[in-house]
C-alpha cells in the first residue's frame, strides 16, 4: 500500500484531483468520484463511501451496467490472462483464486459463462468477505437468483468491495466498519478457573478439505493473547476450532482413562457477518463441554 | 456359529467331551478345559470361565509360555499364510487384518518381529474390543512395557478373548458381560422438546482417516430406535458423532442465517471400557450446545 | 375409595343401574350417564368419558347452567357449611381449601361473589391440577374472560374432573391419561458418572412461602428410586428443586473453598401440563451447572 | 474520611510524626508503626503495611497478646457501651453488629464469654469482608481451633483490618488489592445474543432470611452497567442472583405456557475470596439454563 492521504486532502483537491486520487477505488468509473467531489467536504470517510455509492446507485441502468461489465471474471480467463486492475489482482490473489487447478478453472469457467449469459455482466463479489468454498455456493445460489434481485445483490458487493479499498487509502475520522473479530476463552468448569495452556487450532473448512488458519495457545486468562482472526473482515465459511483439552487436564493432574473421553474438543461453526464479532468459548471438563456465540 | 451348547449339558459330559467341546476356546491347549472338567458343576457361564482363567493363571511359566506361543501373530505372515484357528481368522477379519495394505503390513511385520524378540511370544490382543488404530497404539504402547507387566496384559487380553468365545458357545445363566452400549438423546432447548428427525452419523476415526459406522435418524423421543452400537463389545479408539442439526431447526422454522452458526455438529470422544455404556446426549438450540457423556 | 366397576360390568348394567353407579362422577346430572348409557358398550373408558363430556356440551344451555351451578363454591361460605358431594369435599380438602385462614376466606368470598355476579355460576376448576397459588391466579385470570370464553373453560374443567372421578371408579381398558411425572437425574461431569447419594428436595413455591413436597437421596444410576411426583396430575404451579451438591462433592474429595461456590442448588420452574412428564436434571461440578427440561 | 496522606509525605515524616499519623491503623499500639518507620522510605504502600504486621509478627507473645487484648468485643456490652475506637464503630456498623436483636446479643454475648475464657483474647475478625451470617459461622467455627491456629488466625484477619484501614488513609503506588468484584452476563442461547433488559436482583442469603443487596436491568451487551458489587472487598457469604428471565423471552416473542418453566431464575453461590472476581453468568433459553464461575 502506498501512503494514504487524509480526508482533509482530500476536502481540499480539486475535482480533477479528487477523481483521481480515488480512481481504483471504483475501477473504469472516474464518473463516481466526480459526482461525489461535488458533495464536499465529507465529515466522515463513512459519509464519503456513501455519496459515492450513492452516485453509483441513481446512475442510469446503462452507466451501472457498464460499470458492472467493467469487473474482471472470478478465477476466469480475464484473471488468468492478467487483464485485471492491480486491486483486483490482489483480492483475487487472497483465495488463490490466480492459482486454480484445471478442475476447479473449468468450474468458474462454467459458472462465469452461464452467470454471463443470464444476467449480461460478470459475477461481482467481495472475495475478501468470503472463503474460497463460500465463494463457490455463494456463485451457484445467486446464480438462481431473479435478474433485478442479483442486480442489487451485485451493487451490495461493489459497496462491500469499494468500502474496504475506500478504508485501505483513506486515514480520517468516521471510517465505515470493515473488520471483524473471532475470539475464544476455555474455561476448566472443575476448577472454576480459565484453562491456562491449552492448544487451539483454527481450521478453515471446506468441502473437500480443511486449511489451517491459526494455531495458538491460551494464556492465564484462558483466552488467546490476540484474537483468533482480528483487523480485517472474517470471511463468511464454515470453521473448526480445535482444543487440546486432553493434554489440558492430563498436565493439571486430573485422572482420565486411555484414551480420554475428551482428547481434542472440535467445535465447528459458520460465519455469517463479516464485521461481527464471534466470541465462541469452551466450557470443559473431561467428561462433557459447551459452547454457544458469545460476545 | 453352530448351534450352541448348553451350560447343563456341559456340566453333563464326560470330561474328554467337556474338553473336546471347548477345545477352541483356549487355542491348542486342551489341558486348560482338563482342568476346569474336574471343578464340575458350574452355576454360571462366568463361574466356567473364570476357573478355566484360573487354570491358566496358576499352571507352569513353561506352559503358560507354550500356550502364549500357540497363538497367531496379529497381521503378519502367519495370518496370510492362512495358518490360524478358525476363530482367530475371524477375528483379526472382523477389523480387516488380514487386508492390510503393504505399508501396513510392513509395519505389523517390524512391531511383531521388535515385540517376539523382546518378550519371547506374539502380541496377542482381544481385537473384538479395538479399533484397528487403538491396536497399533497398543501394540507400540505394550511394547515397552518390562516384561512381567506385559505378560500379565497378555494374561488378561486371553481373559477378554476366551470370554467373548465362550459366550458365543455356550448357553446358560450367569453369562459375564461382554456387551457395551453407545446411545444418544438430541434435545432441542429452544423448544423444551426432543428433537426428532435429526440425522446423525457414527465415525470411527482413525490417525489419517475416518469411517462410517452408521448413519440413522433421531425417533419422536430424540433417541435412536437402536443403539448406535449394541450387542458387542465397544471397540476402544476414537469415534465422531455428527448431527444435522441446522437442517433441523430450519425445518422446524428457527430463522438462521447462511451459513447457519451450527449447521453439522460434530462430538469426538474416546471409548476405553469396551463393556461400558457410553451415552452421548446433545443438547442444542442453533447458537449453542452441550454434550456429555451420560448414564 | 370403594372397590371399582369394571367397564365390562358397567357395559352389562341396566341403564337405570348405570346411572346410579355414575351418579357421583357428573354431581346432581344423572341425565348426562343416561344420554351415555344409550351408547353402550364402550371399548375404552376414554371413550366412556367423551361419550358423557359430549352430552354435557350438547345439552340445552339451561341444563347445562343448571349443571354448573350444582357445584359448590371453592374455599367459601358453602364449602364451609359442609353442603358439598363427599366428592368435592375431598379434592378441595387435599389443597386445604377447607381451612382457610380468616384473611384467604375472605379472598375466597371476594372472588366467588365478584364472579358469580358476572357469570352467573361458581367458579369450577379441577383443584387436584393445580396448587393452591395457582388456583388463586387463575381465579382472577378468569374472572377477566368474556363470558363465552369462561363458560367454555369451565367446562373443560368439568371435563378434568369427571376424568379423574371416572379413571377412580372404574377398571378397564383405554384409561385416559389423567398422571404426570416429574422426575430428576444428577450428574457428576468432574467424574462423567451418575452422582450417588446427593440428598434431594422439592417444594413447592407459592407467592408468600413454600411448603417442602417430599425429600430423597439420589441412589447409584443418579436418579431417585421413585418419580418425585408420579401416580397423579402435577399440579400447575411452581416448584424448586433442591439440590446439596456442596455435600456430594466434598464426599467423594474435591477439594472446595469455605463457603463452597456451590452448597445447595436451586432450581426453579413452572408447570403447566398436569399429565405431562417433566424430567429436570441437573449437570453439576463444584463451580457450574447446568439444566433443562429433558424426556 | 478526612483527606488523606501520601506515601511521600509519610516516608518524610519525623518518626513521632508517622507514628502518629498512623496511630488508628494499628489500635492502641503505637510500636508497630515505631518499629516501621526506622525502615522508611516504602516504595509502595503494601511495602508499608508488610512491614507494619512483621512488627507485630516478630513482637514478644506479651506485646502481641496485649496488642490482640486492646480489640473490642463483637456485637457485645463493649461496643454496647461505646468503648471502641471510631474505626471499629465504623466497621462493626457497617453489618448492624451495633444494634442486635436481645436474641442475637445473647448469643453473640456466649459466643465471646466462651471464646475469651478458652483465648485469653476477644474474637477478632474483618467484619468487611464477611456478611453476618459468616461471621456467625467463624465465630463458632474458630471457637474450636487449636489455641496456636487460632492465635495465628487472629494476627491474620489483623492484616486484612489494618490493611484495609491503611489503604483508606494513604494515598500512592503499590497499594495492595482490597476490593473484589462480582460481575453477571445474561446470554440468550435461543438468539445467539446478549439478553438485554433482564431484571437483575442479588440477594445476600442467611440462614433464617435474605436481604436485597443491590437490583438493575442489563444493558445491551447483556452486562450491568457497574458491576453489582465492586470498589470494596466482597463478603464472604452465600448469595443468590434472581434473573426475571420470562418476562424477557415473552417481550421478545418466544412463546410460552402459563406458568412459564423458566420465570425467575435463582442462582446461589458462595463467596470464599474478598478480593477476588467472581463472574457468574447466565446461559439461557426458555427451557434450560447453565452458570459457571467464570473469568
């Protein structure tokens, strides 16, 4: 990233200077910035992200679609061939979405010409709010979707998309949320007292495999010295923290018979809300747990 | 199986057709049922068996060695040479032992030749009550143990096999318990109510794999119209049990989002009493639940 | 109680005999058995129930008035005068309702003038359903209700009645549901097992004071040997349930602090089906617990 | 309180000057603070007051008793007639030790002829740290200790007295940890979410009756604004939180029956550690509900 400018700057450009300063935030659309120049000064970056998709929303059909057909394809030919802007690049890069086998390329291609064919413009998703298997149901559900409902679907991701890239350049007060939070806590119900040193594993799961995100151990408090996943947004999926309770209870000296009941406690868990908070603890004992959202 | 005896009419027969009876329960060691002929009539089947034990336990090192000797190795050349009883083929069968791949083989191979220079016998095992992990974790585990302990162990696995044999041979009261139980209940505290109609799947799983013991659906009272696993001995190791539980509270109408918090929910817990009953209940609304194990 | 009829007898009677050996189940009606008789046989006493309850609800509304005010008032100036069946002086004697303090038997004289006045006949309800609070609450629930909705209701009060008059008269087959049962389990999740000999009591809870039901001893399954209530309706109402875990726990040797977290756990509740089964368990370790209504 | 001193001005204090400033910490016994002040400067204040009480720890057995002989009575004809020190009023007030019941001066009255004739010194304990019925049962419970234990136990709860007394009067760093907290969070498992608006009350719990310590309403992070007790020790006792869980279920719309099972939810514990945290949440649904000591 290169140094990021002020919302002050930015009141203070000109037009033209203001357009450009901002123009892969909404890629091929130097037409966005411009109508929210006009709307200065902005209070809030907040304030500013929504005068630009404001533009963006009144605009006529024919603006928004070429503004829509500007997007590179997911994991398509386009992306393979390098024609993207260098965001696009980067998100994309993220999932590995550069970086397909041929199966799963020959599914996007599919995906991307009967998505292309319905609705006349390229599927439009935030990749950085999704993993990789999300992205995938998330392409075959919209892709069932009645074309005005997907239109507005694909204007929420472009506000998703230009939200977090608006908060990457611009440094200034009001910045709409764009990060989430997952958190754990382990607490030893024998003792009535946080479980110290227990082994977390974060694991990403998808349909065919499972991906190490993080691995951690708990501190005095029973929680984790920073959380599971912080300072971006959590990517919609399906997870699997895993507990090395058995070890936990064995070093404190609790009795347990081979193999214990509890070795390793898996709590699997979908996220749903990219800027949420998800605090998911563990209650244990070696003969039972629970768990529930917590916050 | 044959038709089984009854425990009178052992108690009936002359003592060679006692022993020839129950010639294969105690492998190519007649005189072990010579022994117990004499102490006639039993009241029970675990009275029977718990004297021909005693007949074991307190004969000659030099024929309690012969006898250790007389039995098969465990996956290795002599299994695939086709050179063991019939109840021994049917045994190591039952956990595929005698389908080991080459790598595993070669593994049975080196711990069988490690363990007979070591002890002076084969590794013997009542792998009617083992997953095939939970055999290669004791077989290393009991490898290291001083010799004396290991031949007690051994003692003790030959009690665990000669009882599940005599149980299937013969008839009659006081049968030792050689059956465990798994069992779950799903509630749905949302509601107050079982939670019918919920799916679940039993797993054995393994160090690199897992596989389907069997798969049903939760009945009016949020129980299983049969155990999970009845009518045998638990097999000690490391089993998953998964419930649909989102597909469940969707169709009873709970609003969730996509993808749900709980969507499948997966219990992992380790069975070390083959004999014992392992209830497993969950207790669960979409955002939360509870396991233990139970009576 | 008299030796029971059977419903075969009762099939065979002359339908004049018929009607006398009902004749206290429907007070001062003998015209509701006599419609029934007309229907004879029944299969089931559940069907000789709904046979009677469907004369009552298809009378003329003049008889059916004359019906409702036949029955005595509750706690009040004729209970007290003795002018009641010996029927309805034992089910309002089993709550005490016959000796009332000064201060209830006003209450009592208040609410029946205040809803004879309304409605035009006694308040009915089927007093062994519900504990004295809760006969208290409805009373001035229903004295709200629009008429039509009071007079239906009580109805369905006469029909939990004559249900519970009938099923004590007479033996036979299809006896309607007229029990429920409140049971309890305690369990050790520091030990995963059943937790023995924990000392256990119920009362039941009224606005001003609560009075102790009946007192136990979990035994080895964790369970009491008898339901806490069984053999009768539950009466509607609310309950706690005591629990000396502090004790338990010290006895089997884990260690706690002076005063312990935990030393009697109470659990409150309602409840609200007479005839249903309410299971409540407790999952206890010396630092948390947990409940629910299971099955 | 009158304004208080600074460790700085302390430390620069002629010695006559600090032991005078220091006279009502340690109650008719002017060495103590003598024997400290050749030991100036403290860098913190529990440096102070460590070496304050290792001056009564080393002193002579006839300086130590004649030091523990200066306390007055509890509840009894001393504080009666007015003969303790401002501190010791303040602090016997503060449970309403000075105005008992006759019932409850008699037995406070035995209680100390009993414990004087077998000490040869009054009970002595930190009366704010402990509620009354505690202090009842330490009363009776030291009442048996070994004269050596219980002489040790006496110069213990000195500590907390002066310590608690020197941290009112001295400002600066290091000041040892007095206070406690006890801190609740209602979660509603049927949503996924912080249960807010949940009437909250704590009861301090005795043997015969139970007093309201504090009421509140959680606020939208499912917490209490302030904690329900904080800024001073917690009294060691048994407590009990009642949380109006059904009206909160029926405001937002989780249908019930009357009664509700769930309508107040009590939860009793102990309180052991003065100065600790405790944090007794509240995990519930309609239909069950789960606390833990937490962190």
């Amino acid at each position: 990233m290169t140094s990021r400018l002020t919302l002050d700057e930015l009141n203070g450009l000109s037009g033209e200077a203001f357009a450009a300063a901002l123009s892969d935030v909404f890629e091929h659309a130097p037409w966005v910035a411009e109508a929210a120049a006009g709307q200065r000064p902005f209070a809030t970056i907040a304030a500013l992200h929504e005068a630009m998709m404001q533009a963006v929303r009144s605009a006529p059909r024919e603006a928004q679609l070429a503004f829509l057909r500007g997007h590179p394809e997911l994991g398509g030919k386009v992306a393979r061939a390098g024609a993207m802007t260098a965001e696009s690049v980067a998100e994309q890069g993220s999932l590995g979405l550069d970086r397909l086998s041929d199966a799963e390329f020959e599914r996007f291609e599919a995906l991307n010409g009967a998505y292309a064919a319905r609705f006349g413009f390229p599927f439009i998703i935030c990749v950085r709010r999704q993993t990789r298997d999300a992205i995938l149901n998330e392409f075959e559900r919209r892709s069932q979707l009645p074309p005005e409902a997907e239109f507005a679907t694909a204007l929420q991701e472009i506000g998703h998309i230009t939200r977090l890239r608006l908060v990457a350049k611009v440094d200034g007060p009001g910045a709409p949320k764009t990060d989430g939070r997952l958190s754990t806590h382990v607490l030893d119900t024998v003792s009535g007292k946080p479980a110290a040193g227990v082994q977390v594993r974060l694991y990403e799961v998808g349909a065919s495999a499972r991906a190490l995100v993080t691995e951690t151990v708990t501190n005095q408090d029973g929680r984790t010295d920073r959380p599971l996943i912080g300072g971006q947004p959590l990517r919609c999926g399906t997870y699997e923290l895993e507990f090395a309770i058995g070890d936990y209870f064995r070093r404190i000296g609790v009795a347990a018979p081979a193999p214990a009941f509890l070795e390793i406690v898996p709590l699997r868990f979908g996220i749903a809300e990219p800027e949420g908070h998800y605090h998911v603890p563990l209650l244990a004992t070696p003969w039972s747990y629970a768990t529930y959202r917590g916050s």
